[in-house]
C-alpha cells in the first residue's frame, strides 16, 4: 500500500528515519565541487532510515560487501533529508520525531571529522510544514541558501510547498524564507537544477504525472502552473530524485519501474534513455549523482549501490556486487559528499 508515493514498509519506519551526511550540496544536485573535508576525514555518508543511522567512509567508493552497521556515526538521529555544505564543512539534516508543525534542521559543523554522537551547533526550524512530509532538502553553497519543500501542513488540500532561507550558513533558530512558494502540485521530493534554474517536483503517489517540470527556479512565486511534464517516467513512487548538472540528466528511482534515466531532461523533448532494473525484494528508492565522476548512488532497502558510468547505463546494465549490505529492516536512504 502507498501513501503519499510511500509503501508501508517505510512509512512504519519514519519515526526513526536516519540522517545526516557530507556531500558537495546534498548528494546530489547540489554538488557544489571542491572543499569538504580534512585529508583523511570522511568524505561519503549514508543513512539508515529504518535504524535511524548515519555511517560515515572514508572513501568514495567503499569495498562491496561493506557492512554499514561497521562505519555508524550516529543512531537515532535525523531524518530522510540531508545537505552538506562543502565550504564550510556543515552538514545539514532533517530531525524526526518532532510533534510540532514546524520541521528541525540539525546543523553539524566539522562533518568531515564528525565525532561519534556529534552534537549539532546550530538548529534550524522551518514552520508550516509536516515534519511527517519532507524529504528532501537541497543547499545552493553558491547563492547560500537552503531550500526545503513537501506536502504544506498548513493547507487543508496538502498542496506543495518550497521554501527558500537566504543567509543558510548563519540560519539559527526559527527560520523566515525569504521566498515561500506555495499551491504548487503534491510533491515529497525535488531536485534543483542551479545551472539551467529548473525544478523538478515528484513523488506523493496521487499525482497525475510522475515529474512535473518548473522553469526559472530562481523566480517561482506561488501558485506557478509547472512549465510541463516528463511522462515518460513515473515518479509517483519516488523517493529521491537526482539530477546531473553538467549532463542535463534527471535520474527517477521508483520502487515499481525501476531506476529511469531521462537524458536532456530540461528541454522540451527528453528523452528516456534507459529504466535499469532493480530486484523485486530490494526495489531502487533514492537517487545521488556525482556529476565530476558520472557515478549514482542508488538506495535500495537494505543494499547501496555505486553505479561508475552512470550517464552510460542502459536497460540491459546489471547492477553491481552490494556497495553496502544493511541489517534487515533497514532502508538505506540518503548519500552525501563533496
């Protein structure tokens, strides 16, 4: 059974959704290059939803067969979304548990040497949403700002929302976007391309189109029809999109379909290139691309995958030996780096 575009196997586990990570820009779209990290220190993270978990590598391709319980950092903190700041070594992720309407962003300085049981150093919260209903959070280091979008707790019909904090660096305490975006299409996940300033919204399972498509990102006021539709993929069942910057393709993980791939997905004739398969017991649920490398990273409940080449992928690729092997009940959900 779905609910807002997430199987029960999932939602069951949201109160102890695990978070938190060290990426150039949250993982994925946000990858803002250089920076992030002593030498040594670590430079991939990636939560455990179901256990609450972040486990923090070293490297950025970890051995397959790596046991990610082998690599915690924290347990029982954060939630489904995270972001990392490369300049100054912050690391921002979403808190659970909260039963206010309003949603928690931890801040953690120092993420690259980020101890055991870090506590955060600045706390960030954002009012008129469900804590319940976000999932993605994306950074833009260049214009330092934190994005933070989902289902609007304040409205009556759960329309989507996006609010925009200038300042994202210094943000502490109760939080007042400088740009609240509302009545927009139900969505629990987006992706931000800075490069072209396009928007892509998925996700909430009611939603007619899989991926609605906004144009001019860095002038959306509320209430903005979507500038069109993928249809080619659906990304009702999705998680978390990803989008790579410097090759205009847009990765929609799904945990029916599998993983499409839609190439020159900002223009108005994308194409999908490729839907990779992903076993039945363990399906693709979130998406982060390293555009420097053309590597994704893939979250598939209990197993990571890295997938090298990724701009390459067809239908017919076989997946990789398991990157990263969780305990069963496990949701491996979130990557970060720089």
């Amino acid at each position: 059974m779905k609910i807002f575009g997430r199987d029960t196997r999932v939602l069951t586990s949201i109160a102890l959704a695990g978070l938190l990570a060290a990426c150039g820009g949250s993982g994925d779209d946000n990858n803002a290059g250089g920076g992030g990290g002593a030498p040594g220190g670590y430079v991939l993270f990636a939560t455990d939803e179901g256990t609450g978990s972040i486990a923090a590598f070293t490297t950025l391709e970890p051995v397959a067969g790596q046991a990610l319980t082998a690599h915690v950092v924290k347990t029982d903190e954060g939630g489904t979304a995270i972001a990392y700041d490369a300049v100054h070594d912050d690391l921002y992720a979403i808190r659970v548990g909260t039963i206010t309407q309003a949603v928690t962003i931890d801040v953690f300085a120092h993420a690259s040497t980020m101890a055991v049981g870090a506590v955060p150093a600045r706390t960030i919260l954002v009012p008129g949403f469900s804590p319940a209903t976000v999932q993605a959070i994306r950074l833009d280091t260049t214009r330092d700002e934190l994005w933070v979008g989902g289902l609007d707790a304040v409205d009556s019909n759960s329309e989507g929302r996006l609010s925009v904090f200038a300042h994202a660096s210094t943000l502490d305490g109760s939080a007042t976007p400088s740009r609240d975006i509302g009545a927009l299409p139900p969505f629990l996940t987006f992706a931000l391309d800075k490069v072209r300033s396009v928007l892509y919204l998925a996700g909430a399972g009611g939603t007619e189109h899989g991926v609605y498509v906004f144009a001019n990102a860095s002038t959306l006021v509320s209430g903005t029809a979507p500038t069109r539709t993928i249809d080619a993929v659906d990304g009702t069942s999705t998680y978390l999109l990803a989008v790579d910057e410097q090759r205009d393709i847009l990765y929609v993980p799904d945990v029916f379909t599998g993983l499409g791939i839609v190439k020159n997905a900002s223009t108005a004739s994308p194409t999908l290139a490729a839907t990779v398969a992903f076993p039945s017991a363990t399906p693709c649920l979130t998406a982060a691309v390293d555009s420097s490398h053309d590597r994704l990273y893939v979250g598939a409940y209990t197993n990571a995958y890295i997938l090298d080449g990724a701009s390459t992928l067809t239908s017919a690729s076989t997946l990789p030996a398991v990157t990263v092997q969780a305990p069963t009940g496990s949701s491996i959900f979130s990557f970060a780096f720089p």
